[in-house]
C-alpha cells in the first residue's frame, strides 16, 4: 500500500486527530483511508476519511482492507516542515507488517505499528435528525471562542426564528443568530429545539475548518448532535454528546 498526500491534506488530518485522541486506527481500502477516533472524556466521537480521489497518488492492491495503529505523533513530526508544494509519502506492507514508512523531503522515517486488536473500535451513537442547519464555521468559531470557557451553551432551532447559540453567565450574555434563510435550515414545526453543550468540546471537534467552511448540523432536543463537512480533501463526520 502506498499514497502520496499533499501538504495541506496531511496537516489537516493530524491536525483533526490530535485534538481527539494520540493513537490512531488507520483503515486502508480500495476507496481510501479512514479513521474513527473519541475524545478523552468520551463526549466527541470523529470520522475522518481521505477519499482516493483526495490523495496526489493512491495504490491499493489488497482484496480487504488493512488496519494499522499509530501514534499521531509519529505522524505530526513529519508534518511539521512541509510547506504548500510539499507531499507526504505513506507506505505500508503486509509482508512487513511491524513499519509503516513515511517519507517527505528526502527524508525517510520508519515508525514501529501498534497492535491494532488492542484498539477498541467505537460504534457510532443514534442521532435524532428533527433539525438541519449549515453553520458558517466563521461566526461559530467566533462564538464559540469567545465562551471557550464557559461550561455550557445552549442551542436553540426553531422553523420561524432560525438557530441561536447563547451562553451566559452572572456578568455577561453572549449571543449568536442566523435566520432561517442564512443556514438552510430545516425543522420539524412541532416545538421549539434545545440542546446545551460544552463549547471548547465543539471547538476541538471542529478544529479542521477554516472560515470559509459550511458544518451541516443536525440534531433534537437534548440529544446527540452530527456534524458534517469537508476540509482541505478530507470528509469529515462527527458526533457530539449534549451537556445534561
């Protein structure tokens, strides 16, 4: 198995995986490379895929896919350097299962692989879908840096009014609003829709996008919400606990 991935597309998806977790299950398919990650606290659970078609090269000759476990460390250090025209070279071989070998710049780095039956594979959690929304990461990263802090945010999706983050405290209120017309958005008209979360909990699983991105939300009332989106090749899904 061997793939060649830009500078952009590799940073990228360390850059998802560290903010989750610092070992890694690496799936390699015919269609490309996946990975399922959870967050230390067990809230934020992350699907990142680098489709075939995302990779400058991409060879695959195996009948089943193939997993390998890593420490994104290994990976990052690799990383670190490249700059825009940069590629990262990833090659790995059942018949020397022990390595993967990683390659940019002339330089060649050969990381010992983990033992992938250790690895628990994480199911992903049901979704209620009564809402939809697509998010300008550029006023959500503005929100929800600024109450970084706070414990909780609440989420509020209604069919007329749109969708509202608000968190507040003793001293302060802080506030954000988009109609309807502005997200896309889709809701059932039966109620009003309120889910509470923990704001630096979204912010790191949203930590692959940039200001320009569209995050499809969707979600009930007091219950797991998804969220979808692509970034610099990758295709990204993932799902985040409510703050009860």
């Amino acid at each position: 198995m061997k793939m060649e991935l830009s500078a952009k597309t590799a940073k990228a998806f360390v850059k998802g995986v560290e903010n989750m977790t610092d070992m890694i299950l690496l799936s390699f398919s015919k269609g490309g490379v996946k990975t399922r990650t959870l967050n230390s606290d067990n809230t934020a659970l992350l699907d990142l895929e680098i489709p075939k078609a995302s990779a400058e090269t991409y060879d695959f000759q195996e009948d089943n896919s193939v997993e390998v476990a890593l420490l994104i460390a290994d990976v990052k250090d690799m990383t670190k350097s490249l700059v825009v025209k940069d590629t990262l070279t990833v090659e790995y071989s059942l018949d020397d299962p022990t390595w993967l070998i990683l390659s940019a710049n002339g330089v060649e780095k050969r990381v010992r692989c983990k033992n992938a039956s250790l690895l628990k594979r994480h199911k992903v959690p049901d979704t209620d879908s009564n809402w939809s929304a697509d998010l300008p990461f550029k006023q959500a990263k503005a929100f929800l840096t600024t109450c970084k802090d706070v414990s909780t945010f609440e989420i509020s999706v209604h069919h007329k009014e749109g969708i509202q983050f608000q968190a507040k405290n003793d001293d302060e209120t802080l506030t954000l609003e988009l109609s309807p017309d502005e997200v896309g958005l889709h809701a059932e008209e039966t109620q009003k829709w309120l889910t509470n979360m923990t704001p630096a909990n979204l912010l790191s699983l949203l930590s692959v996008a940039s200001a320009k991105t569209l995050i499809t939300l969707k979600g009930g009332h007091g219950s797991v919400i998804k969220a979808e989106w692509k970034e610099a090749g990758l295709i990204l899904n993932g799902w985040i606990a409510p703050r009860t």
